[in-house]
C-alpha cells in the first residue's frame, strides 16, 4: 500500500489526468463487483433472511463513513485555508 502511494504522488504531477482516472477506474470495479455480486445466485436468494439487523448495520456503517469522510475534508480543507472556511 505504501508503494502505491508513493508512486501515485510520484506521478501525480508528470499525468495531469491521472484523478480522473482512477475515479473512471473505480467506478467501474465498483460495477464489476455489483454485477458479480448480484449474479451469484446464493447472494440474492439470501437477501430475504437478512433481515432487519442487516439494514440497520448498512444504515450506521454508511452514515459512519459519511461523517468521516465529511470530517476528514473539513480538517483537510480547514488546514489549508488557515483556519478559515
């Protein structure tokens, strides 16, 4: 992992395009894992007896990640504009 990030802060400058890419990028394994797991037949039959604790674990894991992610870019954020937003 620390090998990727140095070479994609390496490169970073030298492909101007390089973040576009690697959203174009994930966006499309994330379709690849959508396709993969909504075909594989055990997975959908199973859907119905996940039941009500599923839901809520999904509901709290995303909306944890969100408030995360949203404070990790205002901590970000804030730091590069000198504390003013």
């Amino acid at each position: 992992m620390l090998a990727g990030i140095l070479t994609g802060y390496s490169i970073k400058k030298k492909i101007p395009f390089i973040s576009k890419a690697i959203t174009v990028l994930i966006w499309v394994l994330l379709y690849i894992l959508g396709t993969e797991v909504g075909s594989n037949k055990q997975i959908t039959e199973g859907i119905a007896n996940l039941g009500l604790d599923a839901a809520i674990i999904t509901v709290f894991a995303v909306t944890g990640s969100c408030i995360a992610a949203w404070a990790l870019w205002y901590a970000l954020y804030k730091s590069k504009k000198g504390g003013k937003i």
